[in-house]
C-alpha cells in the first residue's frame, strides 16, 4: 500500500512538472516607442473630460464612437494643449453631422488589453443599433504583463492563449489575452449591440525603416497585420490606416515628416492629426465593404480642397499667394488694387494661366490655418510656379488674441504653444516663426514638382527725411527724402530664408522702393489713394512691372512667360 501511495505520488508530480514544462511562457513585446505615455491613473479626471457614451446622439441619428489611444486622443482634455493632437479632433470634418456625430472615446495610455477592461464598458452603454465602432488599438500593447502599466497584450491572434496574472502593485488578478482576441470581443460585442465595427491598423510613428532610404516604418507584420487577420477572420470592414498615411510620409522630405510630430516621435502635431484623419476617412470612402456603404453615404469633404483653376492643356500654372497688396477690391482705379489683379500685364497668357489665391488680411499663420494653403498645394503639378509673399499681417503682438494671425519673429525652426482667445472660439494653437511658415510653402512646392519663387512684401507709402543740416556743417544742404524700407526685419528674414533654402528671390519690396525714390513723395501720391499701405491701380501696376524686373534680374524660368 505504501508503495502504491509512492508510486501515485510520483506520478501526480511527473504530471504536474510536465504540465509546467508544456505551458508557453509569454513575452510582452518590446515598447518601441520609448514615449512617457498617460497612464489609467488619471482615469476618473478622464471619465469627467471625455463625452458621456452616446450623449452626441441627434434624435434618433447613429453616432460614430472612435476607440483608441493618444494618437487618436491626446491628454485627458484631448484639446492640444502641449501642441499634440490625435487624429480623432478632425474625424468629424468627414461626417455630416445631420446625420450622424463623431465622439472620440479614446484615451492617452490605453492598449486593447486596459482599453477593453476599463472603458469599454461604459462606451457599449451609450452604443444603440446602427451606430458605429471605429477600433484602432496597439501602440500600447507592449512592455510587461503584471507590473508598472501592466497593459501588454499577448502577441498575434491566438483564440486560445491566456495568461493569468497578478498585479505586483495593487495584488489584482486578472487574465491577459493576445492582441487578437481583445479585437475579436469589440467585434462581438460592438455587433451584438446591432452596431457596426470598422478595425484600424495604427497610426504611423516617426522613424524610417533601416537601409531603405526615406520609408517610413510600417506594422504590416504585427499589429497592422493581425487586426486585419482578425477583420477577414469576423467579416468585419478594415481600414489599413498605416500604409495609407505612411505612403504619404514616405512622399515628404525630412524635415516635413519631422514636423508632422510633436515632442516625440509616436504623437502628431495638428499637421498629423489631420493628415491621419484624412487618411482615415479615404480608408473609408474606398473600402468596397458592404456593411461600410451606409457610413459612406453620411460623409462630406472627401475630396481634395482646390483652388478651382481651369487648366489648359500646355499651359503651367502660376499661383500667387499672400493678403491685400496682392488681391483686393480691384474695382475702382483710385480705390484698393493687388498687383496680382493686373498680372496679366506682365505675364502671356497665352503660354501661361494665373491664379490669384491671395487673400487680404492673412498672414503665413493665417493663410495656412484657414486652409486656403492646401487648396494650392493641392492644385499643384510639375511644372508649376508659385509666387509667395506675405509680410503685411505677420508682425504685431497678436499671437493669442485679436485676429490672432502674427508669427513669431525671425526664422528659427521654433514654435511655442499659444491659447489662443478670440471673439468666435478658445483653442490651442502651435505658432512657429515667419520664417518656418515661409520653409514650409516652399518645402511644399518643391514635393509637388512645382518651383516656389519667395517675393518680398510692398513698400508703403511712408517716408523718412533727412536733415537739412548735419552737424559741422556750415551750408544748408537740400533734405534727403526716401520711402521707407523694413530690410532690417521682414527684409533680413527673407534673405535668410533664401539662404536656408535656395529658393528663388524676387526683391519686390527694394525694386518698389527704387522706383518710388525716383518719383518723389509728392508723385507716389498718386499709387496710393486709399492710406498707406494699399495702392490704387496704377500703384498695383507698379508693383506687378516691379516683379517682371525681378524675374528677369534672377534669370527665373518664370521670366520666360513675361511678355515680350
């Protein structure tokens, strides 16, 4: 008997010790993104700032509830005020409102793991039927499994891998599962509410793939790859969000794609932000799905903003950009003329078209945030000119209020976050210098083929005299009279910008200035009816022969398309 007891024994514990021995032992994955993340202690402040599941409901519409992390929502506010934006803020540029609501449920820190366990529930509280579920999840998924942000996820898809665990710090136990399995379950169960789920591979980070020149990292072998594995496997629409904003990135030069983050290299700036949202939604508009189709029919601005220039065959494009010296009233000959009015005196417009996008009152800053930037280097092909100057609007102390329209002086590749507070709105905005605005219009043109020419701002019609006498002098001397000139600040800067970049230079502000010299105070009265700044007609036709001299002067290959 007593060897029977031995024997059981033995067995129980050979059975045991291969039990063990056969159980996998599990790895969290590597956190490659090395960012000081949110964590879910900051959960019930979270809960108090994020929008109570559903409550965007108009009468009886669906909503769209966005589930993620900080790319998709960054901060407990989500409100860019550290200048870093996740692309959940512009979602709801995409979606007619009248018909559905966008609400961004994400939250900094989260992987599908804590996601799942800490926030889902209330989220599926507010979900009805015909609502939608956008699920884009992962960037978090990494480091350990039982101790610190205790948020990894097993790796792949497995519907069978588990691992139980118990929190070192808190002593709470809980079951960990792989990255698929917790997509599967916002699937089963976004479904079993009668909604619709849509899954997302992640958002790019900032980081090229080794020995392949500028490509941008992808995921297409883990997180992109299994959320799709795991989308054919439920027949659940997927929208490959990584490859179609990082074939955009792989597009721009360094120093753009740098820009397009902020702080660190896995979190957008607002330039990010809306890039991915954009891309998000042109995932999709072409996503060929049929549960998706529905969704579609609720969606606006899916297509490109443009300028609406009517092209001819042959013929390149000149845009011309910047504020009210260069398009304005353009009516009465004595009233307030652009000099890109009259281009058409300068340039043949039989071998090329003019596109005036100038805008009076903007600034780069302006100009840029408005969307009105896009819509021209949307437009642009090879072969294309665009002439940029701005300057007017750019100078003053209202960076947070007023019109909120200057820059930051100089040409420092800087930026500062301002709270910006005017009339109609409160929000943040990251400002940079008059120079990064200028770099970044000619970065721009120079993705799209197309040559930027910078030209500087027009004189004003005000005046500086010298002294009759000076001293030691003993005979009156005639005063010296000259329009005055700013080459000390907007004129330094563009040079300084023509030298960072090599861009082409047109000197309008000096070559102007020359001329009215020539005339006298008295005689430019005449180029300027209204006040100082804004000339009539034959002031705006000065300005535009002063830019026809310029491009010759540099020997542009714009100068070709100037009238003999």
């Amino acid at each position: 008997m007593k060897n029977k007891k031995s024997i059981l024994t033995a067995v129980l514990a050979f059975a045991s010790l291969c039990s063990y021995a056969q159980k996998p032992k599990y790895e969290g994955m590597e956190d490659v993104n090395k960012v000081v993340d949110l964590t879910l202690d900051s959960l019930e402040k979270a809960s108090t700032a994020r929008p109570v599941a559903g409550s965007s409901r108009k009468g009886n519409n669906p909503v769209l509830f966005l589930v993620g992390n900080s790319t998709m929502r960054t901060g407990t506010l989500g409100n860019g005020s550290n200048g870093q934006w996740g692309w959940g803020y512009y979602a709801h540029n995409y979606f007619d409102e009248n018909k559905i609501t966008v609400e961004n449920q994400a939250l900094g820190g989260t992987s599908s793991r804590t996601f799942y366990r800490k926030l889902w529930p209330a989220v599926k509280q507010g979900i009805r039927p015909g609502d939608w579920v956008i699920i884009e999840l992962g960037h978090n998924d990494n480091g350990p499994f039982d101790e610190g942000r205790a948020r990894a996820s097993i790796k792949g898809i497995s519907a069978t891998d588990s691992l139980n665990v118990t929190i070192k710090e808190t002593g709470e136990k809980e079951t960990v599962y792989s990255y698929g399995e917790y997509m599967r379950r916002f699937v089963r169960e976004t479904r079993a509410l009668g909604a619709h789920p849509i899954l997302m591979s992640l958002t790019p980070r900032n980081a090229y793939q080794e020995g392949v020149g500028r490509k941008v990292v992808r995921v297409n072998e883990t997180f992109g790859l299994w959320a799709k594995q795991v989308a054919e496997e439920m027949g659940c629409p997927f929208v490959d969000l990584n490859e179609i904003s990082a074939k955009k990135y792989d597009e721009m030069s360094e120093w753009k794609f740098n820009y397009h983050f902020y702080l660190d290299h896995i979190h957008t700036s607002a330039f990010g932000a809306q890039l991915n949202a954009r891309s998000a939604a042109e995932g999709i508009m072409s996503c060929n799905d049929l549960e998706i189709q529905s969704l579609k029919a609720m969606m606006i601005n899916t297509e490109l903003p443009t300028t609406g220039v009517k092209r001819e065959k042959g013929k390149p494009v000149v845009f011309i950009t910047g504020d009210s010296t260069v398009k304005n009233e353009d009516k009465d000959e004595d009233g307030m003329w652009g000099w890109g009015a009259v281009a058409s005196d300068i340039f043949d417009t039989r071998k090329i078209t003019i596109q005036n996008s100038a805008q009076a009152g903007r600034s780069c800053r302006s100009y840029l945030r408005e969307g009105r930037w896009d819509k021209v280097y949307n437009d642009l092909q090879p072969g294309d000119f665009v002439l940029i100057q701005f300057g007017h609007n750019d100078a003053g102390k209202e960076l947070d209020y007023g019109k909120a329209r200057n820059e930051i002086t100089g040409t420092a590749d800087s930026s500062h976050v301002y709270r910006v507070r005017t009339d109609s709105e409160v929000r943040n905005e990251v400002v940079y210098t008059f120079g990064w605005y200028l770099r970044k219009m000619i970065d721009d043109v120079r993705q799209k083929g197309a040559t930027p020419i910078l030209v500087s701002l027009t004189p004003r019609n005000e005046w500086d005299i010298r002294p009759a006498f000076t001293r030691g002098q003993t005979t009156k001397q005639p005063a010296i009279v000259f329009i005055e000139r700013r080459n000390d600040s907007f004129g330094e800067w563009y040079r300084e910008v023509v030298e960072q970049t090599g861009v082409d230079f047109v000197d309008l502000h000096n070559i102007s200035a020359d001329a009215f010299d020539k005339l006298g105070r008295d005689a430019t009265q005449e180029y300027y009816k209204k006040d100082h700044t804004h000339t009539s007609k034959k002031g705006a036709k000065l300005n535009a022969q002063s830019i026809a001299k310029g491009l010759k002067d540099i020997k542009s290959p714009l100068a070709k398309y100037l009238k003999k």
